[in-house]
C-alpha cells in the first residue's frame, strides 16, 4: 500500500503531498499553510535549520517517505510474525526476555554511537 493512500484526507494532507511531490520534480504549485505551520517553518528556517521554505518542506517529504517505508517493512515484519505463528514455527517470549534484549541493544547503541 502507498503511504499516500493510508493518509487521511481531512485537512489537505493528500493536498500538501502532492504539493511536494511537485517540489520534488521542480514544478511550482501555490498551497496555504495554517498559520501554525509557516511559524513553524519560520522557526527553523531562523534558527538555520533550512534557507528556504521550499527547503523544509521538501525536507518533510523526504523524511514522511522515510518514515512510511520504516512503517511498511515494520507491518511486513510482524506479518511475517503472524505467519510463522500460524505455521506453528514460532517459540513463546516472555515480556522481561524482551526487555532484556532491549536493554542489551540499547546499551550496544551507546557504545557503538555515544550521542544515544
């Protein structure tokens, strides 16, 4: 499923998509943004985050891309889950073996990159 169909259609949000699509490809289109949005965009194009507002929105679309593909090989990954639950392959986990293993990974992260 394309991320864009999964979106909820109040509000512009289809809207706002296909205006950054077109950015993406370079092609002008006129929107408006709530007055929350542009003082958001012009926070961080003070703070220097962006030169531009053309370059924060882009940036939104690269990152809303980035985010749904995580969020399709995640559902990808529990039904696979599902699967080998149904095909009886799975083995049963308690919640603190799962606590563990995320405790260990998160402290493999700080070794690995301090800033975590």
């Amino acid at each position: 499923m394309d991320f864009r169909e999964a979106c909820p259609r109040e509000g512009g949000l289809v809207v706002r998509l296909a205006f950054i699509e077109q950015i993406r490809n370079n092609v002008a289109m006129n929107i408006s943004l709530t007055s929350e949005q542009e003082a958001a965009i012009d926070r961080l194009i003070a703070a220097g985050v962006f030169p531009s507002k053309e370059a924060a929105i882009a940036r939104s679309h690269e990152w809303l891309t980035e985010e749904a593909e995580k969020l399709e090989a995640l559902r990808a990954d529990i039904q696979a889950g599902i699967d080998q639950a149904h095909r009886g392959e799975a083995r049963e986990i308690s919640a603190e073996d799962i606590m563990q293993r995320v405790r260990k990974r998160l402290e493999e992260e700080k070794i690995t990159n301090p800033a975590v």
